[in-house]
C-alpha cells in the first residue's frame, strides 16, 4: 500500500485507557502502514453519554459514539454513512444497533453489555440468582453503579431479564406492570447499597472493588470493564460473569447494550481516509491485533473466541458472551438522547425518595411519550 504522509486525522475518543489505549495502538499501526497520522482526544465518560455529536463531528474526522445517537445524527447528518463498508462479524447486536433509516452510521469497534462483576479472590463463584444477589447485597457486599444514566441502564436490564424488555417504536416505554416489577427490584437493592453509589459510575464501582482490602465482593448490574480483568490491572483483579437470572436456571438476556462505534464526519477533509482507518479498525486483523493488544474490549467475534485474550483476563470474553449475545438495543430514534438525560434524573429522584413503583414508571413514561415519534 502506498503511504501518504501528507494527511492527517483527528478523532475523538473517551478519556479511559479501554477508550484511548487500543485506538492509540491502532493509530501507530495504521500510521507504519499507510502513512495517515491520527491524533486522538479524550472525553470524559459523562461527555460520551450526553455530549453533541453534531458538534464534534465539526472538530473531528473520526468520532466515538453510542448508538443511541444514531436516530439524532440521522436527522442532523453529521456523520457519513459507512453502508460500502464490508460489515463485521460482530457479537450479538452490536452492528445491527448502528444501522438506522436504511443506513450503516458506525462500525462497532467495542462490546459491552450490562454483566456482573465480582472478587474471585474473596468468593467461590459470582451469585447464581437475584435471590443471591440480594443475599450478599444484605451482607453490605454489593455495590451497584446508580449515578444517571447507569439507574436507568439498570432499571431497563431488570425489565429484560424478566423477559419484558421496554419498547423501542411508539408508545409508553414500560408497559406498567413490568416496569413496575423492574423498579421494586431496583429499589430493594438500592436499600442495601451505600450512599455513594448513586454519584458512582462503572468506573468508579470497579476502581473501588479493586481495593485490596475492599469490603465490595460483587456489582450485579455493571457494564464490563476488560480492563479490570487483566494482569496488569491495579489492585486486586476482578473477574465478570453473565448476569444472575431472576430465578435459578433462568436467563441471562435483556440486558441493555452498550459498546462503542466508530463514525467519520460528514465535513471531514478526508473522508476516504478517515473511512478506510474505520473499516480496518473494526475488522478481525485489527480487532484481534493491536486493538485487543492495546487494551481494548473487541465487538468483533473473533476476538472473544481468541483462547489467549480468555486466558489473560479471567475468561472475560468466554463468561459474558450468553449476556452480550442476548442483549436488548436501546431506543434509538431521535429526542431519546434527551430522554435519556432526563429520565435517569427524574429516577434518581424516585429512588432517593422511595418513591412508589407507580408513580416513578408513571413519570418516566410520560417523559418518553413527549419525544416519541
């Protein structure tokens, strides 16, 4: 391939070394290769789940999205569609959740679902049911990320699991008995959890959980963090499973889909390039390359089937891959970003009033029917 040393692309990513390190690899790979130099930026996590696309996309040629925004960014056209790009093999519906209006908007570059974290060093096996799950959670074991928009993703994975997932097209968003069930669930945890969950991220759950001398053993509605698994991690390692099912033997599916795409600007100066970066980065040879070398948390499904990525990170892969499979795919059309927003606040409300199961789905419906198409 002949390089050209000339061009130059920037991209924006979020500022966590599972965000940053692999695309950072993958840029020093792809630069050795082509001669196209990308310089990479960082967002806080906060700013990735709420922060304008739009307006990035008039910064960056390369952008890090989620795909609830592919509804949005439809309606803005912000981002160039990658429908020419030859699509990935990736697990469960990761690609299918950037496909919108016909449209490919992003090739997913990184997989992630809601799962359960744990301490292997401190317990024999993750708990097996939510019976379980509350059990340790009355030990003071457990800790749950609550801080918006991590509640709702809660909120919507309890729904899933009992197998009445929230409705994606139309309508009220909870059918009210279910998501009534969800919320008392939510609540009955929430009353064994310490006050600093409802300001705590992922992040900061798992930094927190690797604390040597941490009373926290076990997060049953956490999105995964390879990078906690891995050798080098700080502190104690922590190891992440399939999510406990309401019942014994029961299923691990409806959790809410997360992950990450990567999209090109539509004012891109270099769209080819940027482009051509894009499909390489969410293929096998990269995803199970540099990226995976680099940190990274694949959506390809080569790369969770790799026995040595397994081996070196507590069979992160091997034991969640039930959950990423039958995970459920967010709303995605536009005005749900802003919901998003304005629902996980309102319940954080709820739940730090003890709210009634009603009332609280009542109100998050409402919300959802003011941005419904």
């Amino acid at each position: 391939m002949r390089k050209d040393r000339s061009i130059l692309l920037r991209g924006m990513t979020w500022d966590h070394p599972r965000g940053y390190g692999p695309l950072s690899a993958c840029a020093a790979a792809w630069l050795e290769r082509t001669g196209v130099r990308i310089e990479w930026e960082r967002r806080s996590l906060q700013d990735f789940e709420s922060f304008s696309v739009a307006e990035l996309a008039t910064r960056y040629d390369l952008i890090v999205i989620d795909h609830p925004h592919v509804g949005q960014v439809t309606r803005e056209g912000c981002l160039r569609p990658l429908d020419e790009a030859i699509a990935p093999d990736a697990v469960g519906a990761s690609l299918a959740s950037y496909q919108w209006g016909g449209r490919l908007w992003a090739l997913p570059i990184d997989a992630a679902a809601q799962v359960q974290a744990w301490r292997p060093d401190r317990l024999a096996e993750p708990p097996p049911d939510w019976a379980a799950v509350l059990a340790l959670a009355a030990e003071g074991a457990v800790v749950c990320p609550l801080r918006p928009p991590h509640n709702l993703m809660a909120l919507f994975t309890l729904c899933g699991l009992a197998g009445r997932p929230a409705r994606t097209h139309g309508g009220e968003l909870f059918d009210p008995s279910a998501g009534r069930e969800a919320y008392e669930r939510l609540r009955e945890l929430a009353a064994h959890l310490d006050a600093r969950c409802s300001a705590e991220d992922p992040i900061a759950v798992l930094k927190r959980m690797a604390e040597p001398d941490s009373a926290v053993l076990c997060a049953p509605l956490i999105y995964g963090y390879v990078s906690y698994s891995r050798p080098e991690a700080r502190g104690a390692r922590i190891a992440f499973a399939d999510l406990a099912p309401l019942s014994r033997g029961g299923s691990c599916a409806g959790s809410a889909l997360g992950g990450t795409g990567i999209a090109v600007s539509a004012f891109s100066a270099e769209p080819d390039a940027a482009a051509a970066f894009a499909r390489w980065v969410a293929g096998a040879e990269a995803q199970c390359g540099p990226y995976l070398a680099g940190g990274g948390q694949p959506a390809h499904r080569a790369a969770w089937s790799d026995a040595l990525a397994n081996e070196a990170t507590l069979d992160f892969f091997r034991n969640t891959r039930a959950t990423l499979e039958g995970a459920w795919v967010r709303p995605r059309h536009d005005g749900y970003m802003s919901f998003q927003d304005r629902a996980a606040r309102r319940l954080q409300q709820a739940l730090e009033a003890r709210e009634s199961a009603a009332a609280a789905i009542a109100a998050l419906n409402r919300l959802h029917l003011e941005v419904s198409p």
